[in-house]
C-alpha cells in the first residue's frame, strides 16, 4: 500500500535535487528549472496532504495557486534573461555583476 | 505485489530519475528534455492521488506553458552545439554534500513523524468542487491571481520586447 511517507520522500527528493541545481549551475536557466523543481516539490506535498489528511480540497486549490504563480515568475524571469543576453551576451549568473561594487 | 504499487514505482522512478538527469546533464537542451518527463511524473502522481483537475492544470501549464518557454530560453541564448554551456559549475562537492545531509535530515523527520495519515476514500471528481471553491472560499485569491497573470503578461511583454519604450523617453 502507498502511504503518504512514499509522497514525501520523492518530493524530498525532488526538492533536493532543485537546491542542488540552483546551488551548482551558472547558467540563469538552468537556475530557473531547479526552482521549477523545487516547486513541483511542494505541489506534490500538498496534494499528497489534501488526500492524507482532512484538509479536504484545499490542499488541491492551494497546489493550483502554486501552478499560478510559476507560470508568471517563469515568464517574467525568462523575458529577463532574454533582456540580460541581449544586453551583455551572457546568461551565466556569475557574471551578471553590474551592480556590485 | 499489486499493479497500482508497480505504476506507481515506474512513476516516482521516471519522476525522480529525470529530475537527476535535469541537474547533472551536460547540455541545457537535455536538462530541459528532462524536465518534460518530471513534470509529466508529477503529474502521474497527482492522478495517483486522485486529483485529476491538478494534473489537467499541471500538464497544460508546464508542459505546455513553462516548459515551451524554457526551450524557448536555451535556443534564444544559447549556441545548441556548444557543449560547453553546461559543463561547468560551481562548488559542486560541497552543495552535494550539503544537499546530502538536508535530505537525510528531511526525509528522517518525514519518516519518524506520526503523520495520523488516513486517505480519504471517494476518488470522485474533482473538478467541480475545485470549481465552487474557488468561486466561493478562494474567490478573492482567485481574482488576485487573475490580475497577477495580466502584470506578469504585459510585464513579459513589455521586458522581452527590447524596452523600445524606454529609449524613446530617454532620448
């Protein structure tokens, strides 16, 4: 029998795996999919509880607003990327320091 | 071993296993084709869990929506055949290491916790209560979420467009 813990453990993994691709790559989009990672981590969580527990649908509605917003930072954070190669050929998050002194 | 149990591993295998190919491969273009399949596990799980309107919404906005997106992003600043776009990273042995023990440490507390875990049995629809509650309880998350999507289009817009706008005010 599944129980909620086998839910658990692969979005532990899956957020892992998120964190370390935010923490080791240098590419701006490759930093983006880990978060898209790290996300789809807690959506599981929560629809795993909206099933394992008595919170109902709400864990579901709440996995959906989830989806939401990463569909929008998505977006605006690739239209930024796009604008940063096209200002300084580069998309490697290490040498986006402008603005350090 | 019931059936439900082996889908199910095949799943989280396909879930998790290209998630690792995501973070490890050499080429940006594999990592997001990697990606497509994690997202489509997810949404196995979802089904798995009895929500179908949550995996609908997770099949069309990611993998039709980000994901298209993504691809998008890798061929407009990337040289495809530059196999060198992926090949370095920084501290990679201590962000392992340091990974490594956040999920010894999590997976320890999810697995000694008394989670008091009881599913809930109907596996009905779930679209239309979804519906009613974000018509009634969520209505004013809902609008917010609606407007945030109408900035974050014009926002995308007005960025990926090259700020014609600016230079016109600038000059």
């Amino acid at each position: 029998m599944i129980g909620l813990e086998h839910y658990l453990i692969i979005s532990a993994m899956l957020f892992s795996l998120g964190i370390l691709a935010v923490s080791t790559r240098r590419n701006a989009i490759s930093v983006l999919m880990g978060v898209e990672l790290i996300l789809n981590a807690g959506n599981i969580n929560l629809v795993a509880f909206s099933k394992f527990s008595d919170i109902g649908l709400n864990g579901q509605v709440f996995a959906l607003f989830v989806i939401i917003l990463a569909a929008a930072e998505a977006a605006v954070a690739l239209a930024i990327v796009l604008n940063i190669y096209r200002n300084h050929q580069t998309v490697t998050v290490d040498r986006m320091d402008s603005l350090s002194g | 071993m019931e059936l439900s149990t082996i889908v199910f591993a095949v799943i989280a295998l396909i879930t998790v296993g290209s998630g690792v190919v995501v973070v490890f491969a050499n080429k940006l273009i594999h990592a997001v084709f990697a990606l497509l399949f994690t997202f489509f596990g997810t949404a196995g799980l979802y089904i798995f869990l009895g929500a179908d309107f949550v995996a609908g919404a997770q099949v069309m906005v990611y993998v039709g929506g980000i994901l298209v997106l993504m691809v998008f992003g890798v061929m407009l600043t990337n040289r495809i055949y530059d196999s060198r776009i992926l090949a370095d990273r920084v501290n990679f042995k201590r962000s392992v290491v340091v990974v490594g023990v956040g999920f010894a440490l999590l997976a320890g507390v999810m697995l000694k916790t008394p989670w008091n875990a009881a599913p809930s049995e109907e596996l009905a629809s779930s679209t239309a209560e979804i519906g009613s509650l974000l018509m009634t309880t969520y209505l004013l998350p809902f609008e917010v979420a609606a407007m945030l999507l109408l900035a974050a289009l014009i926002g995308a817009s007005m960025l990926a467009s090259g700020g014609e706008d600016d230079t016109e005010s600038e000059a």
